[in-house]
C-alpha cells in the first residue's frame, strides 16, 4: 500500500519506519530537510514540498498528517488540499481536539475529501507493537491501519 506521511518527529519517524517494515510505501515530508533524509531509503521516498508529496501518490492518495496539534495542523491541511482529488484521505495523527477534528472533517467532505482523526500514542512500545482499538473500519478504507 501507498501512502505519505508529514511529520517526520518521534511519532512520525517511528510510523514511517514500521510501515516500511510492514512492505508499504512510503513518500515523506517534513519542514526539516534533514528530518526527511534521515527518512529516505527502502520503500521510502521524499517529497521537496506539500505539491510534491501529491504529486508522488497514486490516486486515491492517503495522506497522514503527524505534526502537533492545532494550527500546525490546520496549516498543512489548508496547504495540502489544493494538491488534493474527490476521493483521496486526510489522516490527522496529531491528537487534536475532537471539536477541531469535527470542523476539519465537515470542510473535507464539502471536496469530496475523506478525513479520519486517528489520534498516535503508545511511546516505543508502541511503535514496536502498532495497536489499534476496534479498526474495522479504518482498515477498510486504509489496509495500512
């Protein structure tokens, strides 16, 4: 499977590195060009900017956003959509505010967008050990999940 990932911190980096583990692949970017070169290797691309990671990605483009909370998000979500198609996935990882998700949620749909608030903990064992509650859903629409 195919996805990008933005946010290349401890959450992020760790999730790039064990879905690359799991065969997927992966197109990455962060603000950081280092951030994104430590990143870059087996099943791992970089992007040089939001246009590109679209760019990069197959339809039905899934794209899961890991930088922190709040205008952070909300800044690369506005940035990321124009590059975006009916149909492609938003994936915020950030552990935002349900009410922030919901308005998100609301202003994707209205593109034909779908987005999934998956809120990211667990630490290094959670990295190792990729837990998620009842996913059924989720699975579905991203397998990577």
């Amino acid at each position: 499977m195919q996805l990008a990932m933005i946010g290349l911190g401890r959450m992020g980096g760790n999730m790039v590195r064990r879905l690359a583990q799991g065969g997927h692949e992966l197109i990455v970017y962060d603000s950081s060009p280092d951030a994104v070169q430590a990143h870059t290797g087996k099943g791992i691309k970089a992007a040089r900017d939001l246009g590109d990671v679209a760019k990069q990605l197959a339809p039905r483009r899934i794209v899961w956003v890991m930088v922190p909370a709040g205008a952070p998000t909300d800044s690369t979500i506005e940035q990321l959509v124009p590059h975006l198609a009916k149909g492609d996935i938003v994936i915020d990882g950030g552990n935002s505010n349900f009410r922030d998700s919901l308005r998100r949620a609301e202003a994707l749909k209205a593109r034909g967008i779908e987005f999934m608030d998956v809120g990211t903990s667990g630490g290094v064992w959670g990295a190792h050990a990729g837990l998620l509650p009842d996913d059924r859903w989720l699975r579905g629409r991203v397998p990577a999940l």
